[in-house]
C-alpha cells in the first residue's frame, strides 16, 4: 500500500469546483489502495471565515472514508484588500512549514496551485527532503490574474509571481492540468517536462432522468455555483433579457449581496435566488430546469469549468459563454449553445432562439451518453496511478 500526500487549500466540507476535484481525487486513490492524507486549511471557502465547527481551533484531525485528513489554522479572509488576502496565504503556508517540520512526509505529495504561494512553500521545502512532487495546476496564475484585471505585467508583484510560476514548475516531478491550455504553457517554458491531462470529472450515481413538465412557456435557466469575481453573474443579471426566461440561481459568494440588492430594487427582473443548498441536492435540483448558463466575465487562458463534465453527467442542456477550450468542447460533443465571450447581444440572440419544448428526454439522454463515454473518472484515474 502507497503512501501519498494531498496538499490543497479546498477541501470538504467546504463547497466547489476545487474541493470536489481534490475530495474525489483523494477518494479515488483510497479506493485503489493507497493510504491517502491530506494537508487543508481549517474550512473557511467561501465566505472567508472559518467555518462554526472549526472555530478556536489550532488545528483539527479527523479519518473520514479512511483518508486522513490534517486541518491547519489559518487567518481566513476573502477580503478584496490584497494586503489581507496576502497574510491570508501567508499563514497557512507558516502553517504547513510548520506541519513539514514536525511530522514524516509520504514519499508522493500533490500539490494544488492555485495560490502559487502555497505551493511555493510546499515545493520549496518538500524538495529539499526528495519527494516525488506532482503539481496538480486547476489554473494558470499569474495569467488570469492579469486577465481578470488583479494585476498589471509591468508590477513588482506580477513578476514574483511568474518567479514563483516557473520555480514550482521546474521543481515539479509531474504536471497534471485540467486543460490542454495549461499544459501547452508549462510545456512552452519547460519542453522536456513530464505532463498529464487531468480534468476534473465528477465521480456519483447518474441520478434517473424522467420527461419534465412543462409548467410555463418561459425557459428557465439555472446557474450554480460560485457567486465570484470571475463567473460575473451580477452583470448577467443586468445584462439579460427576461422577456422569454426565467433566471435561477444557487451558490455563495462576492457578489452575492450586490445580486440579492439588484432583486429586491428591480422586481421586474424575472430573477430567483435560492441560497446555497448541498451538491447531492443540488443534482435533483438541476434535473428541474431547461438548461444551464456556465459564464466567465473575461475569457481566461487556460480555465476549463469543471461544471461542463458534471452536467454533462447530470443530462443537463449548456449555454456556454466564456470562449476558448471549453466552448470548444462544447461545440465538439454537442452539449449545448455557445455564445461569444463577453457578447451580452450575442447571448440574448442564442437564449431567444431556444424554446423549452425543443428540449426532450432524448437530448439529455444522449449528453448522459457522451459523459459515460468521454468524461469517465475511472478511465482517468487508473491512467494516473501508472504513472505515480
């Protein structure tokens, strides 16, 4: 039986795209007999405070399905002031420094990235004692930092952090990238380095899927999720047309407040907002509406939304509006719309043009058919562990 190392920021029970890929990561690797430990921050994603059952705590253990799981303390925050988010990596990196110091290290250690800074840490002082380190990279920083308007190339602080970049990928054993995008760039830089394609499939039941009643001529969209910066669902709500649609929403975050304020001052936007509710929920919920919305304010180099391959398992029709890889796989197995990137005109063009009755059971069924046939967490999984 193997041991290995888990190193990630995200992780149950805390929500999203990022702890459900480590969670079912870790999960995987357990199952197939490896002793699985992970290394995360006491929950606090994502409100930025450290969840009830872990407040006043230093640190907390726990075994949950048989993977051990180390909860260190940090100074949670989600603040916008850079100097807070800053001391907010910073000490859960002393935190795992603190951990490397006092406790043995498995042979094999994964290292999430983003926040670069804590897998600096990890990189920076796990190599010093050989390990074999496999960077798992979810998404390209600083590049979408700058992207999303967070920095400027010519700063001080944009330029450490391409030093930090390309120091974790030189120190890397293995690369694993949720995206093509991503590997083509580390390659760019270190052309000899060894890479491998990991996408963050979902690993649960495929729930029954059943002809849905039409209750209203509107076409209801849902979006679930992350209520951030980046997903932009505060200008969607502005910027859509609700004359034929009804707007749904599910999740926590930045923009909620604002999204929650644009309700209550604009009740003649046809907009639901419905809180947070669990991810097994969740997956019932969705079954209910016509389709989804995965948006991206700016188009991000490298950024693949993990929700395309969880609703494709789910049978749910996709209006994807955010460009590069993941509007192409959109496009090549038919699992939706797409909309140009940051086009508000364009998108409200393509929602008119879809009517709920064109919708059937068939259609979902066949999107159920591409997940099992082309976004398989098995068939990934079993090809990484050959090669760790």
């Amino acid at each position: 039986m193997k041991d290995i190392l888990i190193i990630t920021n995200y992780f149950p029970p805390e929500t999203g795209a990022a702890s459900n890929r480590i969670y079912h990561l870790a999960n995987g690797l357990q199952k197939h007999d490896f002793k699985v430990s992970v290394l995360t921050p006491l929950p606090n994603y994502p409100k930025g405070k450290v969840f009830d059952d872990y407040r006043g705590k230093f640190k907390h253990y726990s075994i949950e399905n048989y993977i051990k799981i180390h909860r260190l303390w940090i100074y949670a925050s989600n603040s916008k002031n850079k100097l807070l988010r800053l001391i907010a990596m910073l000490s859960y990196s002393f935190s795992l420094i603190w951990f490397f110091a006092w406790n043995n290290i498995p042979k094999t250690v994964v290292i999430q990235s983003p926040p670069l800074l804590v897998a600096f840490t990890s990189m920076l002082f796990l190599r010093l004692r050989k390990r074999k380190l496999i960077l798992n990279i979810s998404d390209l920083w600083p590049i979408a930092g700058l992207e999303l308007g967070a920095f400027k190339k010519k700063n001080f602080s944009y330029k450490m952090l391409e030093k930090i970049e390309r120091f974790n990928y030189k120190h890397a054993d293995l690369i694993l990238g949720q995206s093509n995008e991503i590997l083509s760039h580390v390659n760019s830089l270190f052309p000899n380095k060894y890479t491998f394609l990991y996408r963050n499939y979902p690993d649960f039941e495929i729930p029954k899927l059943h002809p849905r009643k039409q209750e209203t001529e509107k076409l209801n969209i849902v979006y679930a999720g992350l209520l951030g910066i980046a997903q932009g669902i505060y200008k969607l709500c502005q910027e859509l047309d609700y004359t034929h649609i009804q707007f749904h929403i599910y999740g926590a975050g930045a923009e909620q407040e604002k999204i929650q304020t644009l309700i209550s001052t604009h009740p003649e936007l046809d907009i639901v907002y419905h809180g947070e509710v669990s991810r097994t929920k969740l997956h019932e919920i969705l079954l209910e509406y016509d389709l989804t919305i995965i948006p991206l304010l700016n188009r991000i180099y490298g950024s693949v939304p993990s929700k395309i391959f969880e609703y494709a398992r789910l049978g749910l029709p996709m209006i994807y509006f955010g460009g590069g890889e993941g509007e192409s796989i959109i496009e090549e197995y038919n699992l939706g719309w797409v909309a140009k990137a940051a086009d508000y005109d364009h998108l409200n063009t393509v929602i008119s043009k879809i009517k709920p009755s064109e919708i059937q059971l068939e259609d979902r069924e066949r999107i159920v058919k591409v997940a099992n046939e082309h976004f398989g967490f098995s068939g990934q999984l079993n090809a990484l562990i050959k090669i760790i």
